[in-house]
C-alpha cells in the first residue's frame, strides 16, 4: 500500500476562460504537516475543492485514500476533518448543540477528546454560536474538525482575520499534534511564516500551477543566501515574482 494519502496527476480546471489549475501533480505523504502555499486566487481553495469530492476534475485523476472523492464521497468526507476560513456554522445553536450535533455524523466520534478540546479552546458551552468572536468560532469548527480523530485534517486559510492567539492554537497545539500521532495534515495558506514554523513538506502554486514542491528543510537549504538559509517568504518571491 502507497504511503501517500493523497495522489494528484495532472489536475486541470477551467472556469470559462481562466485556467484554475495547469496539469498539477502532487503527493501527500501518510503522517507529515504538507503546507500549500500562494497568494489568494492562486488556485488553492479550487484544488481542495476537487480533493473534498466539490469538484470534479475536467482532466487528471484525484484520488484520496485511493479512492474518487466524487464516485465515492462517504468513503473519502467520513475520514476527513476539514476547517475553511469562512467558519460557516449554524448560529442559532449553542456550543453544547453543535457538538451532539455533529456528533450523530461520525461513528468514531470521542465524547472525552470533543470535551478536552472545549475546555482548552475556552468554549463556554452555554454560549450562542451567533454570539462568539470570529476566534472562537474557529475554535468551534476546529472542535468539530478533529473531534472524531480524522485521518486527514485539511485546514484550508484557517487563519485569516484571526488574532495571534488563536493562531497560536491552531498551528501548535494542533496542528504538530495531529502529525505527531501519526495523522495528515494539508495546511492551506498565504501566510507564509506561519506554515514555516509547522510544515514538513511544502508546495508552492502560483495561477494554477505547482513552481516548487519539496521537504521544507530540502528547500531551505537549497536557496541559501550568503550564508544565511532563506526563509520561506524568500524562497517564494523567488519563484513567484
């Protein structure tokens, strides 16, 4: 059985007359933090999308856990846990509701885990979902998103718009935790210096196709400047400029 979790050959997109993604390729290895990273409209939601089953590929092959996420969606949603930057959550409910909510969705939900999570994401459960910060909803969603113990947790610009403490939960106390036991994590973002401080492997798209892809360090230590390894955000201007 391959390693890789995820497999896309060349992926191609077309809305009208704008190509969303060119012939992308790419490997998810099992159990590594994998960072896409590009400006906003660069192509990365649009490749998620076809991940998560939302689009069909008009050329190419998705396949995640080996399987079409369109010819078979429960095999494919039913391990994901997923987190976009819209933090879409119905508002009339409270914490608590939410959470038995969701979970009537997922058989392998973890009452203890879910509870655990609550309590370090200082979620009343009493409180409204209507009535919390744009934080504490993501914090909400993130709950849902791992609460059943996915095998992939895809975060798609999870931190837009959010303060530094809540960046802080979502890329340390998370994100290196899901990898460490042995899940995947696809962290979708154009901030940079955040995904250098938690990705292990890097793919840099740009008007729809892949410029670069490869192990963090592997890139670091090949844009080196003088003597001085590049950052992350160097190493992008070069290849995107």
């Amino acid at each position: 059985m391959s390693d890789s979790i995820i497999t896309v050959s060349e992926l191609t997109r077309r809305f009208g007359d704008r190509t969303a993604l060119a012939s992308v390729s790419l490997s998810l290895p099992r159990g590594a933090v994998y960072g896409l990273v590009g400006a906003n409209g660069a192509g990365k939601t649009t490749l998620i999308k076809h991940l998560l089953g939302l689009l069909r590929a008009e050329s190419g092959s998705v396949r995640v856990f080996g399987l079409d996420p369109v010819a078979d969606p429960v095999g494919v949603l039913s391990r994901i846990g997923y987190l976009s930057e819209e933090h879409d959550l119905p508002g009339w409910m409270r914490v608590d509701e939410l959470i038995r909510y969701s979970r009537a969705f997922y058989p392998a939900w973890d009452d203890g885990y879910a509870e655990e999570l609550r309590r370090m994401f200082a979620l009343d459960a009493a409180a409204k979902i209507k009535n919390l910060s744009k934080g504490q909803k993501a914090r909400a969603g993130l709950l849902i998103a791992l609460a059943y113990r996915p095998e992939l947790l895809v975060l798609d610009e999870p931190s837009s718009g959010l303060d530094p403490v809540v960046r802080r939960d979502i890329l340390g106390a998370v994100i290196r935790t899901i990898a460490d036991e042995g899940r995947t994590v696809l962290f979708s973002s154009h901030l940079l210096d955040e995904v250098e401080q938690v990705a292990d492997h890097v793919t840099m798209i740009s008007h729809g196709r892949i410029v670069l892809s490869g192990p963090l360090a592997e890139l670091k230590a090949s844009h080196r400047v003088g003597e001085r390894v590049a950052t992350l955000d160097e190493i992008f201007v070069t290849h995107v400029r």
